[in-house]
C-alpha cells in the first residue's frame, strides 16, 4: 500500500500588486477549511501543511491550520514539513508540538525544516546560521520529548530545568524531516527521523533515500518504506489534454516561486544538483487522468523504496481548481494507490 497525503502550500489569494478585500480573504480561508474537512472522506492519509513566509501562501503559521482542522476531523493525520525551525525559540516549538498533539487527539506528525535562503535572508538569517539553529532545536526536541525536565547549552540557546507542557499524548510523535541531498538524508536517519523529499528526477531521489537507508543501517535503525514520503506536483484531470493544461500553468508558477532560490537548478540532463541544492525534474510533475497519475506515482514510489506520497494538488491554482483536482484524485487516484 502507498499512503496518500496532501501536501497543503495554501497559496495566497491576491498578490503583490492587489490586497483583496478582508472579507473575500475570510470566504477564502473558509472555502479551504471546508476542503481540508472533506479530504478526510476522500480517504485521504492526512495533510502536511508547509511554512512560508513573505508571498506566495497563507501559510505563515501552519500549525494554526493544525488546530482549526483538527477540531473538523476524526481520522486524518495533521503536521508540517515542516515547521522552519531557525525562527522560534525552541521552548515554543516543543510546547506547540505537545498542545497540537492533544488538540489533534494524538494526530500530530512532527515535521521541521530549515527555510529556504531568500524567505531566511529577509530576517538577515544565512543558511549557515539557520542550520546551526535548526540542528540546536532539534537536539531540544529530542531531549524534551524523552524527559520531563530539559537543560541545554549551546551556541545559540542556553537555558537551564525548562519543563515544557503539556507533554505529547503520542510517545513520540511520528517525526518528519524535508531533506533536498544525501547527506541531508544522512543526518535525519542518525537521528531516527522519517524523510520526505521531492523536485529531483526519480534516480536521484533513489540516492538520497538508499543513503538513508544505509545510515540507518549502518546505526541499528529500522528503515523501511514507511520512513520515507516521495513528494510531487499532481496536475489530474478527466482527460489528459486538460491535465496537461494545468500542468503547464503549474510549471510556470513554480519557476517563478524558486528563482530565486539559490539552491535549484532547472532540469538540465544529466547535469547534477549544486551543492547543497537540487534540481526540478520534469518528474517533479505529475500529469494525466486519475488512473495515468495513480500508474506515474506507484512506478515512483516503487522506484525509490517510498511508503508515503505527498501529493501537491494544482500547486497555486484557483480555489475552484483545486477543489475538482481534490475530488477526481480522491474519488480516483487513492483507491488505487491503497491497494497498490
């Protein structure tokens, strides 16, 4: 079985040049919760919700989102991928995660990330920096949530018989990491943390997943499809000429959003990532009716070892689109991938 999630990005309504009226932004906000409700009958796994800051989404505080949609469902597992982590003090990050883990019902994926450079450098945060941060938070995260009472000194946070409240209903939590490189994948396995990574073409994902398994191996740690999430843009439709016109308005918005991110390569065959960086693949797209998207995703999935799709539904599209491509792919495309 493939377990299918919805990668939520909530794309902003307007844009830089047009504020849309207050109470068009709450019919908006609205409209999604109503969608976010109904994909739990869809039989969808869950949803991650992502985190970003400045343009582009509404997103900025996703964990907000964890706590309105958990009050409307039953079944669907909530979380990010993942909460960035260089912008909190990690006292708040671990007292968020065991307040949403109790609203949730015991729900609640942990996931965390460490930005992306042009949201990071308009708080004048460097990747280096933001890394050094991350890395400190987490070593938090794990010690908050194996005791009662936390103690840590570092380069960035110091502090001294912190007890964080309330304590996870969940021990652990489910723990997710967005990985983009090998070594990358590398550091999460040391640490026990599941995976999920998209944008490379199919065989270099392969990679990034089989240096996952091998460290984890290599430190006596289970690894197994269900630790990592394959994610990519779906763009479904009735017929595939109409998917493949979402998908070209896709593409575009896309390019637009990374551009100037100083980590992505646009696909160049056989060309490898920057450092540090990756490449949008043709891959990183999805296109076709329900039954060719569900063949594209377990040939994916299959390819790279994945128990998990994430599945970014008409990324940036209209409200209206995106609620027939969460219908078609729900009512069509999870089916199959269950029995898969």
């Amino acid at each position: 079985m493939i377990k299918p999630w919805l990668f939520e990005f909530f794309p902003e309504l307007g844009d830089e040049a047009h504020d849309p009226a207050p109470r068009d932004v709450g019919d908006y906000v609205a409209r999604y919760l109503d969608l976010w409700t109904r994909d739990e009958a869809l039989g969808f796994e869950g949803i991650f919700f992502s985190e970003h800051h400045f343009g582009g989404s509404f997103s900025a505080s996703p964990n907000l989102l964890i706590a309105a949609v958990a009050q409307r469902t039953r079944r669907l597992r909530l979380g990010v991928m993942g909460v960035v982590l260089p912008y909190y003090h990690p006292a708040r990050v671990v007292e968020e995660i065991g307040l949403l883990d109790h609203l949730t019902g015991g729900r609640l994926e942990v996931g965390t990330a460490v930005g992306v450079p042009q949201e990071l450098a308009r708080l004048g945060l460097t990747m280096e920096e933001a890394r050094e941060r991350s890395d400190e938070i987490i070593d938090v995260i794990d010690a908050a949530l194996a005791q009662r009472v936390v103690c840590h000194k570092g380069k960035h946070f110091s502090f001294a018989n912190l007890r964080p409240l309330p304590r996870t209903l969940q021990r652990p939590p489910p723990r997710w990491t967005a990985v983009v490189s090998a070594e990358s994948a590398r550091r999460a396995a040391r640490r026990g943390l599941k995976i999920s990574t998209g944008f490379n073409a199919t065989k270099t994902i392969k990679t990034i997943f089989d240096a996952y398994r091998a460290e984890a191996d290599a430190a006596g740690l289970a690894a197994g499809p269900d630790c990592l999430a394959l994610r990519r843009r779906i763009s479904v439709a009735p017929t595939a000429d109409e998917a493949r016109a979402y998908a070209a308005a896709v593409s575009q918005r896309l390019k637009s959003f990374v551009a100037q991110d100083i980590r992505v390569q646009q696909n160049v065959p056989d060309a490898p990532p920057p450092a540090g960086g990756f490449t949008v693949s043709d891959e990183e797209f999805i296109t076709g009716t329900p039954a060719e998207v569900a063949e594209q995703i377990v040939e994916q999935c299959r390819a790279v070892g994945a128990g998990h799709f994430l599945a970014v539904l008409h990324w940036g599209a209209p409200i209206d689109e995106v609620v027939a491509a969460h219908e078609l792919f729900g009512g069509k495309t999870v089916p199959i991938l269950r029995t898969a």
